[in-house]
C-alpha cells in the first residue's frame, strides 16, 4: 500500500498543496481591509477630560475649573 507513495507523487502533492495555500492567501490579502479603528470623539474626549484631577499633583491647567 505505500508503494503507491512515490518520488513523484509525493512531489506533486507537496507543489499542488504549496500552489493552493498561496493563491488562498493572495485572494485573502486581496480583500479590503476592515476598519478597526474606535469611533471616538477626540474633540469631546478632550473637552470632557477630568483636567481638575491633575491639581492634586501640582499641574495647573488654565480654565480646567468653572469656577475661575
């Protein structure tokens, strides 16, 4: 039964399986990237950041409070 696992076939079965992973793997990379990326508001985070917490460590930033 293993005498049917020639030089050749062996050969051929390795070229055909290494020739069908890199045309998966072209058609894989051919696809459009997905947006990954967090829909965040840069702008509000800012905005809204806890800028009063940084006294307490001796940073002052100019109109963090409302009461000023």
């Amino acid at each position: 039964m293993t005498e049917i696992f020639s030089t050749e076939v062996i050969l051929t079965g390795t070229i055909v399986g290494n020739s069908l992973l890199v045309t998966i793997m072209g058609f894989l990379m051919m696809r459009e990237p997905k947006d990954d990326r967090p829909k965040v508001d840069i702008e509000a985070v800012v905005r809204n950041a806890p800028y009063h917490l940084l006294e307490g460590t001796g940073i002052k930033v100019e109109g963090a409070c409302p009461n000023q």
